[in-house]
C-alpha cells in the first residue's frame, strides 16, 4: 500500500461532471489499495471571479480581508469533491489548510508555508478515509486565514507529500506533462516522459505554465518525485524528479517564450566604477527582479548599459532610476516592451559544445535578430521583438527535434 498524494487545478473540477470525473480518479486509486489525499483549486477561474468581486468594493482592501475572501473558492471545491465521492459509496472528509495543518507565515497573499502537521490527516486516513484538503492555503500564527499566492495549491501538494513522505505526487492538469514547446503553438511538440527539477525550474520560470516555480524548489528541497499529467486523458504524464535518464544524450528539453519582458537600456553612462552597482541598486530597492544584462565596451569615456524586467515593473524600475540618471550626467533611459524572451532549456547543454551556436543559426536562418543574450549551465536566452516570438520558438524547435 502506497500514500498517494494527488493535486487538481481548477480546470479539472470546472463543473459537475468534472468533479464526478475526479471523484472516479480518485476512488480507483483508492480502490488499487492506497491511501489518498487529494488537494484542489477552485472551480474554473472562480478566484478570478472573487478578486473582481473585491475590486468592486474596494481595490485597496487590507491583505487579510483579500485573504479571507480567497480562500473560500477552495472551500467549495473540497466540500463538493467530498459529495461527488460519498455518492460513489466511499468515505471521503474534507478539510480547510488550517484542519490539515498547514502553518504559514503572515504575509497575507503571499504566505509561505513555514510546516504541515497533518495529524488530522493521517487519523482520518487511518479510519479509511479518502481526505481532501483545500490548497492554497493556511493559518498564520495570529490565527488568520492566509494564502500562498496565485496558483499555490501545487506547493499545497507537494508539501503535504513532503511532510507525509508520499510516495507520489501527482499534478493533474489540463495538459498532458510537459511539451518540448508549447502544444498549442508548435506542431511537432511532443511530450516528455521525464524532466529534471533544475530544467523544470528555469522552463517554470520562462512561463512554461504547467506547474507553479514553488512547488518545484519545494519539490527539488525534499526530493519529491512529481508527476504531471492530465485529468481529462487516461495518458501517462512526465515526471519531474532529480536526474533523469536521457539527461545527458538530449540536447535540450524544450523552448520557451516569455513576453511579460520589458528593456531599459541607460546610454552614454560615464565610465568609472561604481555605477552598475549604483544602478542595480535602485532598482533592487523596489524589490524588482533584474533578469538579462548587458554592459557595452564603451568608447569615449561613455558606456551603455541595458537590463530587463517584468513588464509590469518597466515603468516603476524607469522612475526609480531617472533622478539618479540624470546626476550623473548619462544620456538617456530607453524603454521597450515590444521584447520577448526565448531560451532553450537541457541538463545535456553541460556536456555538449554548439548548443547556443545551433540556436543561433536557427534565428539566422529565420532572419530573426537577437538584441541581448544571456547563458547559465542549462540554459541560454535571446531577446527578440515580440512579432518574432513564435516564429522564433518553431524555427529553434524545428532546429533541434525537426
Ligand atoms: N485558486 C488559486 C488560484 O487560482 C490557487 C490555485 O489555483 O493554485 O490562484
Ligand atoms: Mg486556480
């Protein structure tokens, strides 16, 4: 017998029928002999729904007001999952983040989970019962009700596996694992039985959107073996997990585009120490996350330097900048959200050459130009115009799995 964890997003108990459909999951892995405890979303976009609901009242509600509003669309969720089992003749308990144990920190809408003691968990378990658990949220020592940040019930998954040591995690979904590319997009993606955590992590981050970065750094910290797959097809998913077998033979394991990039380039910036540090700075000061840099050679004394940032930070990183900018007698700040980001991501590029250099042609081929380019162990990144994303993602991926 096996303690199965599985996870459900919100597309997968949309409505009625989906949430019979789980209640059959669910039960036939209780039926091979398993205990299971299951955690889910909200229906559909239903917090979607509970933010407007906020806006309309007050768009500067406290944290904890949002919090408390929140987390009812998975008190629904477990509370109906639980009905659609009973009605299939097993016993099944549902319970809020605070019944199931979940402590968090008190950053209301973006609490960390600081520990699972899932005493109550294990009792109903041991009584047979299938249990459910609300993801996304918790209790912070103060006694609030708090949640873990838009698309958190995966890290509410993972970390009720890590702290039961489960043998399984499943991430049900509406996709089938992950794709070499975006499915929707790119003819010729194809599914990948296996993943690293390190090439999820950076795939996680470019926006591949499976599974929540969280979820996956929890995953990689108590070694938790993941397994992705969809709710909707019987297809076996892709498994995340620390080192995969082809890791070192493939190339690369998928293409990725991001387009929630903004450029800021600084020019005619004078050439003495000091100035990128001061530079970083000030933008690191408004907690805003730097991503690719590139300095100029310079000439004259004069030198350029350009950084991007989410788009939704471009405007604040800008202000930020400018009195300082301007004291130091620098020419300009430019600014262009018309940029994507495309990066290949594969454990396999440590211990192969001409990786990038492939990539590269690709663009040339599809004379595409690249405006920034940045490299880590497994990944490497250009920076294009966002006209060109897609065609850049299938001529790169056509380039490596055509
Ligand atoms: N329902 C929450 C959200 O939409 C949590 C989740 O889906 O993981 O963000
Ligand atoms: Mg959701």
């Amino acid at each position: 017998m096996s303690l199965i964890v599985q996870k459900f997003g919100g597309t997968s108990v949309a409505n009625a029928e989906r949430v019979m459909n789980v209640a059959r999951i669910v039960t036939d892995t209780y039926k091979k002999g398993n205990d299971v405890v299951v955690v889910v979303s909200a229906q559909g976009d239903f917090t979607d729904v509970l933010v407007a609901k906020q806006q309309e009242i007050n768009p500067n509600a406290s944290k904890r007001e949002q919090d408390m509003l929140l987390a009812a669309g998975e008190q629904i969720s477990i509370s109906l999952l639980a009905m659609a089992i009973e009605k299939l003749g097993f016993h099944a308990v549902s319970l809020l983040g605070w019944q199931a144990g979940f402590e968090t920190s008190s950053a209301h809408t973006a609490a960390r989970i600081r520990r699972v003691v899932p005493d109550r968990i294990r009792a109903a378990l041991d009584k047979r019962n299938i249990v459910i658990v609300a993801g996304f949220q918790g209790l912070s020592r103060y006694g609030d009700i708090t949640t873990l940040g838009r698309g958190g019930s995966d890290t509410s998954a993972v970390a009720i596996a890590a702290a039961m040591h489960a043998d399984l995690c499943q991430i049900y979904t509406d996709v089938e694992g992950v794709f070499t590319a975006d499915p929707r997009k790119v003819r010729n993606a194809t599914k990948l039985d296996e993943i690293s955590y390190d090439e999820m992590l950076e795939l996680a981050t470019l926006g591949a959107q499976v599974l929540n970065n969280r979820s996956v750094e929890m995953a990689k910290k108590y070694n938790i073996e993941l397994e992705v797959l969809s709710s909707l097809t019987q297809a076996k998913g892709t498994i995340v997990k620390e080192r995969t077998k082809k890791m070192e033979k493939m190339l690369i394991s998928g293409v990725a585009k991001d387009t929630d990039v903004a450029r800021i380039s600084i020019t005619g910036v004078p050439n003495i120490p000091g100035i990128a540090f001061k530079i970083f700075s000030k933008v690191s000061a408004k907690g805003i996350n730097v991503d690719i840099i590139l300095q100029s050679i310079g000439h004259d004394g004069k030198k350029d330097i350009s950084f991007t940032v989410a788009k939704s930070k471009g405007q604040e990183a800008v202000e930020a900048l400018r009195d300082y900018v301007d004291s130091i007698g620098a020419s300009g700040i430019l600014y262009d959200d018309n940029v994507a980001k495309i990066s290949i991501v594969g454990a396999g590029m440590e211990s192969h050459a001409g990786v990038a250099t492939k990539m590269f042609e690709a663009l040339y081929d599809a004379q595409i130009n690249i405006r920034m380019i940045s490299t880590s162990e497994i990944k490497v990144s250009v920076l294009i115009d966002a006209a060109y994303a897609d065609k850049a993602v299938s001529a790169i991926h056509e380039k490596f799995f055509g």
